[in-house]
C-alpha cells in the first residue's frame, strides 16, 4: 500500500474509521506516515493530532481504543478507510459515533422490515394487518407458518422455476423474522451466535 503524503502540505491524509461489523462510520481523523506505521504496529489506531501536534493512540486517556482490523487506501492514494473493533464509545462526548448515532447493525431493508414487523407487532388490534392477525394468534400459529413456508421453498427449491424459488424464500425470510419477534429477539441475535460459531 502506497500512500501519497505529499498531496497536501501539511502531509496529512484524512482516516475514515468505520467499524468492522456494523459497518458504521465512526468518526475521521488524520494521519501521517509514523502514525500509519504505528497503527499497523501496534493494531490500535494512531492518528496526528493537528490540535496536540504530535501522535495521538485513541483510547490512550480514556481506554476507549479502535482495533484494527484493516486499512484501505482510495483511488488517488491520498484517503485511508480504516476498518476497526471499538473499544467503547468511540466519539470524547461518550457516543458510539462523532456523529451522535448509535452503532448498530443495519441489515439495509432488512432492517426497516423488522421495523414495520415491530410496529405491527405492538398493534395486535389493528383488522387490516397480517402481521398483526399473526401476533394476535400466537407462537403456534406463528412457528406453524415458517414450517409451511420451508416446507414450500424446499419443494421449489427442487424444480427449475427460479421466480417461485425466490418468492417461496421471500415469504420463508418474512415468516421468519416475524417468529424472532415473537420469541423475543431479532436478526442482531441470530448475527451474535453465527460470528461466536466463526470465531
């Protein structure tokens, strides 16, 4: 990795530090080649401080430090996209993020789904709602669903009609948040005991 510090006259370049799991940008900083270096050393990430004017390890005060994990440069060689494991909030205010945001997984329209499901869940009473029908049912109901619906995506997944498969997954995926929701718990959950598998 070749970094180009010559591009600005203060041979700085900017350090995105997002973080590895969630993918959650959490705050940016800046780095010269010793803190670079450093921070490929030690795993804990180094930045220059333009306020301090010397080498600043995040965490070093408050034990709050950003693990490494990897490090990419850009295009033009002249960013880095630091991915980390925080240790602790990341932001000196005490928030996960610089961005007063909490550092949570998004699992993109996943994660609006289990939303609207939450919502439909707290309105059981609500006549024109499937979800809601479900939830005022019950776990039998519920978990007898997400057995018709992997019993059909298997059938499918056994003929060649692609566009059944997808939409026999589609309604097995739904089902199957709606139960985790039921039982309590959602995809971050089920996303915890797969990553302590991995590890």
């Amino acid at each position: 990795m070749k970094i180009d510090f010559t591009k600005n006259t203060d041979g700085l370049v900017p350090a995105i530090i997002q973080d590895a799991t969630t993918k959650n940008v959490l705050m940016l900083g800046y780095m010269n080649q010793e803190a670079l270096d450093v921070t490929q050393k030690t795993k804990k990430v180094t930045f220059f401080s333009r306020s301090k004017n010397r080498l600043w390890t995040k965490g070093e005060e408050s034990g709050n430090f950003l693990h490494l994990v990897t490090i990419k440069n850009d295009c033009d060689n002249d960013a880095l996209l630091i991915t980390v494991n925080p240790e602790g909030p990341t932001c000196h205010t005490g928030t996960d993020t610089c961005w007063s945001e909490e550092n949570v997984q998004d699992y993109g329209f996943l994660s609006t789904l289990e939303d609207i499901i939450t919502s439909r869940k707290e309105d059981v009473e609500n006549p024109d709602s499937y979800v809601a029908s479900l939830f005022k049912k019950g776990i039998n109901k519920i978990a007898q669903k997400v057995g018709e619906e992997a019993v059909e995506t298997v059938i499918e997944a056994k003929d060649n009609n692609d566009d059944l498969f997808l939409n026999e997954s589609a309604d097995l995926l739904f089902h199957y948040l709606i139960l985790l929701q039921a039982k309590g718990y959602k995809l971050t959950n089920i996303e915890k005991v797969l990553i302590e598998r991995h590890n």
